[in-house]
C-alpha cells in the first residue's frame, strides 16, 4: 500500500510528465503549482502536516495514471475554490477554461450537510454521474482526492472515519472499478474495509502475519516453476505473485463459507507474455503444472468486462490445499487492467480520442443516468449503482449472435429488458441453450438466449425480485406505476358512475356532465381526469363529490311527508334501511333485495352509494303527499 503523504517537488513532477509525454504544457502545470502552494500557505491538515501536502499526493496518484497537464492542473487547484480565497474568475484568467472547468467540476462534487447517509451518499454520486457525463476526468481527481483522504484517515474522529470509509465503499469504490483503476479502486476496498470491519480486519491481519513466510516461499516456489516452464517458448513473460488482500479474504470466507485460516492462505499470481495470442498456450502450461479446478475458468479477453478489462482467470489446485487464483493477459491488456479508462488517451497514442470525450463510450454511465431518471429512493439508487458497477459481469448471446453484458445473477427478464420494452412487458419466459425456463431463470456466459414472450403476461409486483439490472427494474416500475393510474382511474369512473345514479342523473356523458364540470371546479381541481383519480384512489371520498354536484342541482321542492311510492318494481313490498333510517320527505332511492322486496336508503347513504354501482337493482322511489294532509 502506498504512503500517506507525497514528498514530490515541483522538478520531480515536471520531470515524470516529461517522461510520458514530451509535449506537455509544463510552464502552465508549474503555474499551477506554485499558485496552489501560496494559496494554502497557513493551512494545516488534522494530521497536523501542511495543507498543499495533500494536492501533491493527489498529483502523485494521478501521475501514475499518466494523465495530461489540464486534469494535473486541476488535481493542485481542486481545494481553491472552497477553502482559500480563490475565485473561479481568478482562475479562468490564470489557467484557462478546461482547468477551470475542471476545479469547478471537482467543487460541486460535495456532500449535503443535511441528509441521511443514505441521501447524503446518492446525491454525491448523482453529482459524480453529472460531473462525468461533461467530462470524465472529474471523477479521476475526486477518486485519486478520496484515496489520498483515506490513507491519512487516522486522524480523523472514530465515527468520522467509519462515515468517510462508508461513502468510500459505495461511492468511490464501484466508480473506480467502473472507470477500471486496477491500480486504485483494490487500495480504496482494503482501507474502507479496514474501517469498517475493524475485528475482522485485525483478525485477518494476524492470520497474515502468522503466515506470511509460508505463502511468500509457496509464491516464489510456483513463480519459479511458471518462469521456467515458459522460459523457452515464451521468453518476453514475466510472472508476479501476491497473497490475498484482507477485504479479499473475507469476500471469499462469506461466499464459500471457508475458514478465514484456509482463505488466507490462496496465492494471486499474474502472468504477463508480449502479445495476446500467447494467453491461451499459457494458459494451457498452466494447467499442466496444476490441476485445474473444474468450472472455474473464465474467458475475459472473449468477452470482456464493462470497464473493457481483458483476461484469462482460471483457478489451481495447489500443494498440501493451497488454491491458486491465476490470470492470464498481455502487456497490453495489463496497461488497461491497471490504468483503466486512461490508456487509450490522445497524447500517448496519437488516437482522435480525448479524455473529455470518453464518457460517451461507457455504456455503464448511461445505465447509471437511467437510475437517477427512474427517481428512486435513495437505497434502491445505491443499491443499482453497485449492481451496475459490479467488476463480475455475465455475456448472454442473443439468437442473431449478439453479446450483452449484463451484472451476474441477471435473469431472462433482465435479458428481455436489456432488448425491447415488447419482450419486457410481454416475458413469459425463455429457453436458453435451447431450454425452456422461467423468466426468473439466472444466465451464465456464453447462454444462448432466446426471449418467449405471450401477449396476455404483463408484468406484476411479483416481477421485481426477479429484476437485477436498472433498466429492467425502471421498465417494470414504470409499467407498474402506470397500470396503477389506470386501474384508479376506471375504479374512479365507476365511482363517479353510482355518485350520479343516486342523484337520478343520466351517466351516459358523465364527465361532460355539466354538474360535473362544476363540481371538479368547486372541488379545486385541474381537470375530470384528476377527479376520477381522486376518487379511484380514495383521496376524495364520494360523499364530498356529492356534496359538490348538489350544490350545482336545482333546490328540490320536497312533497312532504307521506306514503312511499315505488318505481316499476314488481313488488309493493319494501323496507327502510337500518343504516340511514329514511323519513318521509327525504330524498331516497331504493334497491331490489331477493328477500326483502325494495331496501330504501337516503341518497347520500354510504351503503347506498355502494349499491348504484348495479345499475339493475337500482329503483327510483319518492314521497307522495297525502291526500288526507291536502
């Protein structure tokens, strides 16, 4: 693990720069060097060294990413703006637009001072997100700035240091492996679980330290042999080796359930040959110097990872239990493993790419985009971006011979998602390799797929569980969602339906009613469509809508007290309904019962307003005076 703390000079810079890339714009990078120095000039770290000691091991950081002068530029100013005088007026003079844009970038990256953790962490990296769709080097400054935060955490209060290492871990950590800094983000993993596992970590650590001497000497014993077996072949291969890293071991311990005492002990080693056709015969040597573990290969050069990481793993039997986790890659594809999204950069291949322009390629960015337009809660945001940026990712084909790539554990609707909102919405199910299964059947690389869809499935809540990637989870809700409003919206024309019946008014138009009309006005509403929404999800109870369309009806003259005089009904027998207890005089309805002839109830009754949904048993009665009253 690298120090806390750089100790480069201005001349140490200016000379690495030089070395990878001769046209730099070193007079503007010194510029900024001493610019930064005097504005933190006073300024201390809680570590108690001086402020300008932390843009320096910033620019350290990023040097070993070989980035360009403006991104290096900005490295030294990003705490200007926020912490000195500096104003970013001043630094559009000094150092031009793309610095400035840059530092100014890098500022709003910041966290809300008043927000649950949760919101707190979603809000940063929506910003993050943002930040990288303009230009990705942004999120490069703010991952180095987090790394160089975390290795001098030590000074920071208890609780401080586990909220910091927390944000690491599901902010910075999955960027970095998106963006594909091998050299970074297994740095970041180590120190926020160390943090945040302190126990667990601690009891790593002492198994490492009783072991250590046996793993290294099993690691130099196998270097050796792989060196030797490829020595005549393969001379231009070099072979490293390392034990696990601690989050490693306790990854590993939780999914397999091995003890951590076993854990600690699996060796790392890489082998690098020049060329990339040389992987495979490679990978064949190594099968014969160890017995390979059955179902543990994995072909990344075939189908490479979202962050364009390309490699052989594959899995070893090793002496007296000891497993052997081995990759395979070419120089070029090391280059790429370590430094990411940086390799491919103009000013060190002459490519039309720049870094400003790389976002447009990463096709992970966008699917992040798509969670923050889903408006999701702040949980389910964190929980998709880590899904999204997960480094272990599945290559399903489609029929045509299309590769996806899809996070593992990703399903056949997963699959359906990721091609047509028609196959989505319409999933029944699939047959892989040419299988049927269910559409909550997981996929493994290399399936073929093919989507079965049936026009009568829709999609339920039910279908959730089964959706691992963003797009499929946003689709879904949105389908979900939307059939919600309109079942409201018919439960609200009903509604309304019986709200009228009871008042004696012909439904046929219903909403071009103009008691309607009037009393979606009246009720301060925007429009009918708002009301039967209203009413289909109880918001607005149906005795305020009939207050509401009363009071736009005529006064009725009542006739008085006197004898009940059914509709057409075909039976004089009838009774008053216990619920609303009707007088002589009121205004009622009445509703055919097998048993009890004609149930009358007052018009506004509420179990009356349940009954006019059956039209058919709907009938009018009234009051008629008597003749005796005159």
């Amino acid at each position: 693990m690298a120090t806390a703390t750089s100790s480069l000079g201005l001349e140490e810079i200016l000379t690495r720069v030089r070395a990878y890339n001769p046209e730099a714009d070193t007079e503007l990078l010194a510029r900024a060097y001493r610019f930064a120095e005097r504005a933190h000039a006073g300024q201390w770290r809680k570590s108690g060294e001086p402020y300008f000691t932390h843009p320096v091991a910033v620019v350290e950081i990023l040097l070993g990413l070989e980035l360009d002068v403006p991104t290096l530029c900005a490295a030294l100013l990003h705490d200007t703006v926020e912490d000195t005088e500096t104003s970013l007026v001043e630094l559009r003079e000094g150092f031009g637009e793309e610095v400035t844009a840059l530092v100014d970038g890098v500022t709003k990256v910041e966290l809300l001072a008043e927000a649950t953790a949760a919101e707190r962490r979603a809000t940063n990296l929506g910003k993050i997100i943002e930040a990288m769709v303009g230009d990705i080097r942004v999120a490069l400054v703010k991952v180095a700035d987090r790394l160089h935060n975390m290795r001098t955490l030590g000074a920071m209060r208890p609780a401080k240091q586990a909220r910091i290492a927390a944000e690491t871990r599901d902010i910075y950590l999955p960027i970095a492996i998106g963006l594909g800094l091998g050299e970074i983000y297994p740095e970041l993993a180590e120190l926020s679980y160390a943090v945040l596992h302190r126990e667990e970590y601690e009891e790593i650590r002492a198994i490492f330290d009783y072991a250590h001497e046996r793993v290294r000497a099993r690691g130099e014993i196998f270097a050796a042999e792989v060196r030797e077996a490829l020595a005549g072949r393969f001379p231009g291969a070099t072979v490293r080796y390392r034990p696990c890293l601690a989050h490693e071991v306790a990854r590993i311990h939780r999914s397999l359930g091995e003890p951590l005492e076993r854990v600690a002990h699996i060796l790392r080693v890489t082998v690098v040959p020049e060329r990339d056709e040389e992987c495979y015969p490679i990978l064949g040597i190594l099968h014969r110097l160890r017995q390979p573990v059955l179902g543990r290969f994995k072909d990344y050069i075939a189908t490479p990872r979202s962050n364009q990481y390309r490699a052989l793993h594959t899995r070893l039997r090793g002496r007296r239990g000891c497993t052997i986790r081995a990759r395979i890659l070419s120089r070029e594809m090391d280059l790429v493993a370590r430094r990411g999204v940086t390799h491919r950069w103009a000013y060190k291949r002459g490519a039309a790419e720049r870094p400003a322009d790389f976002a447009r390629r990463m096709h992970w960015l966008r699917e992040l985009q798509e969670c923050q337009r889903a408006m999701l809660t702040s949980d389910d945001f964190l929980e998709m971006a880590r899904d999204t940026l997960a480094a272990d990712r599945i290559h399903p084909v489609t029929p045509r011979g299309d590769v996806l790539d899809l996070p593992r554990g990703a399903t056949v609707l997963d699959f359906a998602c990721a091609i047509h909102t028609d196959l989505a919405y319409h999933c029944a199910g699939g047959r892989v390799d040419g299988r049927t299964v269910g559409r909550d059947h997981v996929l493994e690389s290399g399936n073929q797929v093919e989507v079965v869809t049936d026009p009568k499935v829709v999609p339920d809540p039910s279908w959730l569980p089964h959706a691992r990637t963003p797009r499929a989870r946003h689709l879904l809700r949105d389908w979900l969602r939307a059939a919600k409003r309109e079942r409201a919206l018919a439960l609200g024309r009903d509604r309304l339906r019986a709200a009228l019946r009871l008042q004696g008014l012909d439904d046929e138009k219903l909403l071009a009613r103009p008691e309607v009309e009037a009393a979606t006005r009246r009720l301060g509403l925007a429009d009918a469509t708002h009301l039967l929404h209203r009413l289909g999800t109880g918001r607005l109870a149906v005795r305020h809508l009939l207050e509401a369309v009363r009071e736009e009806l005529p006064a009725a003259v009542p006739e008085g007290p006197g004898t009940l005089v059914l509709g057409e009904a075909n039976t004089t027998l009838y009774h008053l309904a216990h619920c609303c207890r009707p007088l002589a005089g009121d205004d009622v309805i009445g509703f055919l019962s097998r048993r009890n002839g004609v149930i009358v109830h007052r018009r506004g009754c509420h179990h009356a307003l349940r009954r006019a949904v059956d039209a058919d048993a709907m009938v009018p009665v009234r009051w008629q005076r008597d003749a005796a009253l005159g």
